[in-house]
C-alpha cells in the first residue's frame, strides 16, 4: 500500500490501493474464517454444478443422438399402405411393390416385410393367446442391409434357409421369448422354426426389434402369407431423398398413390435430439434457484463479517481508508467467496457429467459457453451480494467502530 501523499495545495491526499494490495486486504476476512467460507461458498457451488451438470447432460445425450442419425442414416424411407379416401376398405400393397420401388431413380436398397396373423411361442404347450407382445413378419432378404442392422448371434436368411422352417428374432422378442443363442426353436402356427439368428438393437425399426422374422418363400409356403408386403423400406442418396419421397406413392400404386403412405423412421430421432434441451429448462430453472440461495448465504455470510470486523473498519478509517476503499475490501471479499464456489461448482458439475456419460456410454460433452457462463454468473452474484455490506461498511463512523473495541 503506497503513503498518504500531498496534493499541490499541501491537502493530505487518500493513498491508492494496488490490485495486490486489494486482492490482500480483500483475502483477510477468508483466511481468517476457512470454515464459514467453505460453507458460504458450498450454495454457490451446488448451483453451479447443477446447470453445468444439466447442460453437460443434455449436450452428451444429444451428442449421442447425432451419432446413431450419422450411423444410421437419414435417407431411409418406409412405405406402408394408407387408408382409403371413400370406400373404408383395407389398403394393400401390390406383391411387387418392393420391385417397382427398387427402379424409382437414387434408390439403391430395398427390402420389405409382410405382417402374418400367426403368433410365435416358446413351445405347443403355451397358450396361444400369451403372444408376449410378439409379431410375425415375413422378411425378404435385403431387409437388413436397408435397415444398417447387425445379427448379434447367429446369422440372417440367405437363398437357402429362406426357404425353410427357419427364424431370426429381434433383440426385444429374444428376450421375451427366452432365447438366448441360435438352434433353439419356436413354436409358430403349427411347428417349431428353428432360430438361426438374433438381431442386435434398431434404432430405426422398433417394430422389427419385436418380431419374429421368417423367410419370405418359406411365409408363403408354410404360413399362407399372400405375398403382398406390409412395409417396404428403401435407401437413397443423400441428396435424391427428396425426390425420391415425392415419387415413392405414385411408383408402388400408380391409380392410388394416396393410398400408400411414405414415412421417415428417422424422424423421431431427428425430433427427439431437436427437442433434448427441452426438459432441461427446468432443472436449469432449479440450478439457478440454488444459486439465488448461494448468493443470499454470501450476502449474509458479508454482513456478518461487516458486524464481526468493525474494529478493524473503524482503525482503517481512522489510518486515512476512504470509504471507496472500504467498498472495494468487502466487494472483492465477497467476489472471492463467490469465485471459489464458482471454481467448485464449474469442476463439480464437468465431473458429474463425465460419471453420467462413462455409465451410459455416452460421448463427454460440456459446452465451454456453459463453464463461463456459470462462472461469470457467480461473479455477477458476488457483486450484488457484497455491494449491500460493502456500502454498510463504509458507513459506520471510526470513532463509533473504535469505541465498540
């Protein structure tokens, strides 16, 4: 801290405070007090750590959301027949219609799948109404490279074992069947299929994760499917995938293209990661309530200390302190106390998301906006916390605040 030095009319001028001198004075009141400042700075800290949790969170979610669209694709497209506009009749596909599909222009995958009005049960002796949840679908064998699915065990149709009593269940009707490796058996209609494949997850498909899928020759001769396809997915071009839409409806019914309905499965994952934030907005909501908390325990953490230190006031007063250096001791005081929970909270909040996103398996997302962000909100929290005890400081009389020793 400089001397008191004379102005040009030989007027005592006050000293000036160096950034030093201010961070030193302003450091006094913590040091001397270790536990109340872990306290105080504890509020201010849980507020932080929950929005940068909150939006850590919601980023690492959101990130992982925009990963399964980059693996899987957004240039799918599902054709399923509509309703009829007048006659109230049932809408089906032509038996072609995954031919005709496949010679619309950008298209470069296509399979289809067939509803069957069969159930699937572990054995004859289950009764046939305990379905499980469980589909029957007739499968045709360019389903799975459309669909950018993986058999988690065993292996998929092909030309030979198409043709026979044979089945590959997805990863949810596996389960619910009690199925847990290829060469186990099912009962459907009338026999057993023997299971040569389980699907891994698809995203995509939810549908086909709940059923069980026999081959399209073998449906046909063994289960009395009519050949006409209930679902027909295709792959385009990126950039053909509008066009494509536009002409899917009008190729596989010609005289009734509103009778075929075209949608796009990846829709809902694209929604989903648009909408991510959207429940976030409370739990930020409740973060910074906890850090309107903290920053009350800071003002009244100050105020304390102000009563507390009022000998120590009165004596800096009565050395030649202005009030101006008064104001700026506490403020900085309280900017401490607000920054060391800052520091907690931010450290705090990026490790909580980093032990969500290891346990879900999740990709580590913080957006750096949010850590100064958060940072900078317990600055502007420690400003107003400690600008009410500041000004009371610089206040009280020296002459009072000495006498009071």
């Amino acid at each position: 801290m400089k001397h008191r030095t004379y102005g040009k009319r030989g007027k005592l001028r006050a000293a000036r405070l160096g950034p030093r001198d201010v961070l030193h004075v302003g450091s006094a009141g913590l040091r001397s007090r270790p536990v109340r400042v872990v306290l105080s700075a504890l509020g201010i800290a849980i507020g932080i750590a929950t929005m940068v949790a909150v939006v850590g969170i919601s980023s690492s979610s959101k990130a992982q959301l925009m990963r399964e669209l980059d693996a899987l694709g957004t240039n799918m497209l599902v054709a399923s027949p509509g309703e009829a506009m007048f006659s109230g009749e049932k809408v089906t596909l032509p038996r072609d219609a995954a031919g005709r599909v496949a010679r619309v222009d950008g298209v470069e995958d296509v399979g289809a799948t067939g509803d069957l009005d069969r159930s699937v049960r572990r054995s004859e002796k289950i009764p046939e109404d305990e379905t499980g949840g469980i589909s029957v679908k007739a499968s045709t064998e360019g389903l799975l490279k459309v669909l950018r699915g993986e058999i988690a065990h065993g292996s998929w149709f092909n030309a030979a074992n198409s043709r026979y009593p044979s089945v590959v269940l997805g990863h949810v009707a596996a389960k619910r069947l009690g199925i847990t490796s290829p060469g186990q058996q099912v009962w459907i209609d009338d026999r057993y299929f023997t299971v040569i494949g389980i699907l891994d997850a698809l995203p995509l498909a939810p549908d086909i994760e709940r059923s069980a899928l026999t081959g399209w020759d073998a449906s046909e001769k063994l289960l009395g499917f009519d050949g006409r396809p209930t679902s027909v997915y295709e792959r385009s071009s990126d950039a053909s995938v509008g066009e494509v839409r536009k002409l899917l409806a009008a190729s596989i019914d010609p005289e009734s293209p509103r009778n075929v309905q075209v949608t796009d499965p990846s829709a809902a994952l694209q929604a989903k990661a648009a909408t991510e934030g959207a429940f976030s907005t409370l739990l930020l909501g409740l973060g910074g309530i906890a850090l309107l908390v903290g920053g009350v325990g800071v003002a009244n953490t100050m105020i304390i200390s102000v009563l507390e230190r009022r000998h120590e006031i009165g004596l800096r007063r009565s050395l030649g302190a202005t009030r101006g250096q008064i104001r700026v001791q506490f403020v900085t005081e309280s900017l401490m106390l607000s920054g060391l929970g800052g520091v907690a909270g931010v450290a705090l909040g990026a490790a909580a998301t980093a032990a969500y996103a290891v346990s879900g398996g999740l990709p580590w997302v913080v957006p750096p906006w949010s850590m100064a962000g958060g940072f900078a909100a317990t600055l502007a929290i420690g400003t107003a916390a400690g600008l009410y005890p500041a000004v009371r400081a610089s206040r009280l009389s020296p002459t009072l605040a000495l006498h009071a020793v």
